[in-house]
C-alpha cells in the first residue's frame, strides 16, 4: 500500500515534468521550412496514419479524416511526392472512398481500382530491401489474392490516357520539375494489415494444393518452401512499401501517450521513417465553435516538421 | 575509489533498488523488446572503436537485464543482429561472432546463473547463416536454458522480421497441407502470430518497443509484434548509455496506459 502510494506521487511527478518539459520546448520552438522549400531528401511514398479516440466514432471524426487527407494530398502533389497511403485502423477512409474520390476529382481522372478480387502491379517499382532479389517466379505476383487496398491514380493534368507502364516511365522523368505531380493514392484500413497476410497465406495453401495434385508423384510431395521475395511480391504487388510515416491523432491527448502503430501493415513497414504530429504544430478545424471537443486537422505547419525530420534522417542499411 | 565515492555509490544502487520496488506496486509490461543501437556511434564519440562500443553495449544489456528481472517483466527480446549486419566489415563482423560465441559459452558453463533466475534463453533468426562454432554454443546454451519457465530472454541473430513472418506463413501452410482434409478458412492471423518465432518460444504478446540512438525506423525488428498494442519508444540516448533515466519514464507510460485502460 506504501509502495503503491509512492508510486502515485511519483508519476505526479512525472507528469508535472512532463509538462515542464513540453512548455520549455514550446518556448524554444522554431517554425519549420515552408512546404515547397528545398529538402535534400524527399519521401517517394508517404504514408498517412489518421488516429482517434476509441470511444469516438462520428461524423465529426469522418469529417476531420477527410480533411487531413485532402490536405495531405494536396501538399503531396505539390512536393511531386508520387504515392500517398492514408490508413486509419476502422476504415472510416475506406467507407468513405466515394466521397474522396469526388472531393479529389480534379486531381483524380481515373476510376477507383479495387484491388480486393485480383492484384495489381504498382505503376512504380515496390520499394524492397537491397538484399532481397526478384522473385524467380512471377507467378506469385499474380494469385488473387485479397489485399484490401483502394487505389486511386491521378494524371497530369490534360495529359491524355496512356498505358500504366507508359505513365509510369513519364512521371518519374517528371515528378521533380511538376509543380503537380500525378500521384497514386492508396486508401487502407485495418483489413489490408494482419488479415491481409492471412490471404496471402489461404492463397498460396490454395496454389501448393492445386500444385501437388497436378504434380507427378502427389504422394511424394516435398516440404513446402516459401521464400520472402515471393511473399514480398503478393504483399508488395498491392501496397508498396512507404518510405515515410506520419501519424496523427485527430483528438490529441496531452502529455502525448507515446507512439502507437495502430494496427498498420507489418509487412510494409520495415525501413519507413516514423513520425508523430506534435501538438504545437496542429489547429482547430475552421468553424468549429464548440471549444469542448479539441479536435485537431494537421497542419502545413507540421506537414512541414515532419519533412524537415524525414530529411535528416541517415540511413546505414545494415552496414 | 574513495570512500565518499564508494558510499554515494552504494547508496544510488540502494536508492535505484528502491525505485523498482516501487513502480513494481502498479502494472509491470509482460513483454519488452530492445532495439540496442548507437554502440558504433557511442564508440567513435570517445575515439575508441566499434568493437569497444559492442562491448559497452554488452554491459549495458547485462545491466539493463537485472532492472527488468528485478521489475518482473517477464519476456524481453533484444536485437543482437540484422541479417543485414553481414554487410558490415568482415572484421567487425568477426569481433561480433567472437563475442557472442563467448557470451554464450560463458552461459553455458555458468548454466545455473540463468537456472537461478528461471530464464530460458532463445536464440531467435537464421541460424544457419551463423559460423558452425556459433551455432553450437547457441544449442548448447539453449539446451541448459529449456526448462526453465519463470522468464524468457529472445536473443534476435541474425533475424529479420519478414523472414520471421515468411516462415510463419511457409509453417501455417505446411501445417494445413499435412491434415487429411485440406481447410483454408483454418488458417487466420492468429494461426500465423501461433508460429512466429517469438510466440513458438513461449513470448506473450509485445507490450514495449525501444529502439535507441535516435533512429525512427522499425529496420526489420519485430514488426508483426509491434504494429498494434504496442508502445514504440524511440529514445536518443545511445544503447551504452541507456539506462533508468530512459526506461523508468518508459515504465511510468506503460502505467499510465494500463490505468486508463482499466478505468474504461
């Protein structure tokens, strides 16, 4: 009981240094570069982690995620960031894929491509380790597999329809010089995570099953083998990797609780840049008047801390 | 050491000890992995070289060890090596080998040390990608450790998460092939966190993440374990220098989850 009381001041202590703490970083704070300045490091593929309270689901919740996004997007396009990932854990995004695909349509001239019932091949390359090869056999890049991913491609502007791989060549000679870039936006939830690699797996049980009872000795099967290329090209073939991750919670709590990961695609996450939205950075939505519920949209501002911190980040790859 | 010096000693190992017996009155993590960076970059701050920092970084985790034995965490997973370290110079890759071979052995001829404290060590990766010499003092090590059941240490070399995750999916597959009636609807996202390496060594689900030396990146630790549930504490310090000024605020945040959480 003594222990547990000692316990209790200490973490009153904690927070009030917490607390001091924050408030010295406030003063000492320094407003980070505008979007369009010169970064000697931009992320590829940005990933967009829209978190709330558990407790609370709304309409004000959708409304504030859709607002993000469309921010987000928005910055994106103008830095000629190429893929923007926007997660959050319920797929209050994926519900509302309708509505971000009108709301973005003068960026996106496309229809929605579901890739529930078949993979797609990303227009560029996944991003994947350096020590990881192709896989030896392109087949698993082709089993259909339910990934869970809503993709949506924006073209240049007046730029008449061409064929994926021919879009592909051209944005890339072209994202730096652009002042709006194309860029392909994949929305995901929670299904696209764990769950998603558990299709993987049902698919590939599918694959091997078919495979040994077309096979010459069926009663001789050897073990089965799987390699991580092979798997990378089911999971990859349907989300990239993203090279860059910010995540932001829409009802921040203070002192911040710390980082949480919510739920996104393990796979996917190896070598991406972490970062969290402080609460300095964000602000109140416009016109909200009720005071009470404290909700934050991100701001330029802290779109631009986080570009800042991705851009003097080293990376030793192993070595 | 003078005597003032070995009093005021003594008395921030007492005071420290005390400080564990108290956060032990609220909810401890069942489950704690530490990603040990910043041994290198410790080392060449004092001019010394990488291989001392790999030895400081050994201290450190010795250290680091006790607090959580006398905290009551029952898992910890430390990553020794990244599949992708074979990359780095042959000799620093060497001086690694040659250290965890001599840890090991020295664990294995002091088997009651780990024997006392309950602790089965798993050495967790691709061992085959390890010198022979290695490989035999990990199953000599493990084989003392096995039955042991009061807390568990995951040793991650030479590991990498989505090799972790891809033998988890090759075993659930494998496993439903071999059953009479093949089933797919048998294999969920549980029957693949069932054969992960850290779950098949008797790991509860993972409750902390640390990666030190400022890094914010995942490189290929844990990530299945880690994407949900789990608090991420991706702290400055260098791992040599980690220690309770570091994990107590960690300790104290995990509290305060577990408290809210209960008030729910």
């Amino acid at each position: 009981m003594v222990a547990y009381l000692f316990l209790r001041l200490l973490h009153i202590l904690y927070a009030s240094l917490v607390f001091l703490k924050t408030r010295l970083q406030s003063r000492r704070y320094s407003p980070p570069q505008p979007v369009t300045a010169y970064r000697s490091k931009v992320p590829k593929h940005l990933a967009i982690v829209l978190v709330s309270n558990d407790t609370v689901h709304s309409n004000h919740t959708e409304g504030l995620y859709l607002e993000c996004l469309a921010r987000v997007f928005t910055w994106c396009r103008a830095l000629g960031i190429e893929q923007l990932t926007a997660y959050d854990a319920e797929g209050i995004l994926l519900k509302h894929s309708d509505t971000i695909r009108e709301r973005l349509a003068h960026h996106i001239e496309l229809p929605t491509d579901e890739s529930e019932t078949e993979p797609e091949y990303p227009l560029t390359p996944p991003l994947s380790e350096s020590s990881e090869s192709r896989s030896h056999s392109p087949d698993f890049g082709e089993l259909p597999v339910e990934l869970n991913v809503t993709t949506m491609r924006s073209l240049k502007k007046g730029v008449s329809h061409r064929k994926p791989r021919e879009v592909a060549v051209r944005r890339r000679a072209l994202h730096k010089q652009s002042p709006c870039s194309p860029l392909t936006l994949h929305i995901i939830s929670r299904s696209a995570s764990k769950p998603a690699i558990a299709s993987a797996a049902r698919c590939l049980l599918d694959d091997a099953l078919y495979r040994r009872q077309n096979s010459h000795d069926p009663a001789h099967a050897k073990a089965y083998q799987l390699s991580t290329s092979d798997l990378n090209s089911m999971l990859e073939g349907g989300l990239p990797s993203p090279d860059f991750m910010i995540v932001h919670h829409v009802y921040p709590q203070a002192p911040q609780p710390p980082l949480e990961l919510h739920g996104f695609p393990p796979w996917q996450i190896t070598l991406t840049e972490i970062h969290r939205t402080i609460i300095r950075d964000v602000l109140a939505p416009p016109n909200h008047s009720d005071a009470s519920s404290k909700s934050l949209l991100i701001s330029e501002q802290a779109f631009c801390h986080a570009l800042d911190e991705y851009a003097g980040a080293q990376f030793r790859m192993g070595r | 050491m003078t005597w003032p010096q070995s009093f005021l000693a003594f008395l921030k190992a007492q005071l420290a000890l005390l400080l564990l017996r108290v956060l032990t009155a609220g909810p401890i993590p069942r489950h704690v992995a530490f990603e040990m960076d910043g041994n290198r970059r410790f080392a060449r701050r004092t001019g010394r070289r990488a291989v001392e920092g790999h030895s400081d970084g050994f201290h450190t985790l010795k250290q680091i060890l006790e607090i959580c034995m006398r905290l009551g965490i029952r898992c910890v997973t430390v990553y020794a090596f990244a599949i992708e370290n074979f990359n780095r110079p042959p000799e620093e890759v060497d001086a690694l080998m040659k250290l965890g071979e001599e840890r090991l052995v020295e664990i294995a001829q002091n088997g009651a040390l780990l024997s006392q404290h309950g602790i089965r060590l798993n050495v967790l990766g691709q061992r085959e990608l390890l010198p022979s010499h290695v490989q035999a003092a990990i199953e000599k090590a493990e084989g003392m450790t096995r039955q042991n059941t009061k807390s568990i240490l995951n040793v991650c070399a030479p590991y990498a998460s989505r090799h972790e995750i891809t033998l988890a999916v090759q075993s659930v597959v494998q496993q439903a092939l071999d059953k009479e009636e093949v089933d797919s609807s048998s294999i969920t996202e549980q029957s693949i966190d069932e054969n992960l390496m850290t779950t098949l060594g008797g790991s509860p689900p993972l409750d902390i993440f640390v990666r030190t030396s400022g890094v914010k990146r995942l490189s290929g630790f844990l990530q299945w374990q880690c994407c949900e549930n789990t608090q991420i504490h991706m702290v400055d310090t260098y791992w040599p220098d980690f220690g309770l000024r570091d994990f107590v605020p960690i300790i104290l945040d995990y509290q305060q989850k577990m408290w809210a959480r209960s008030k729910v």
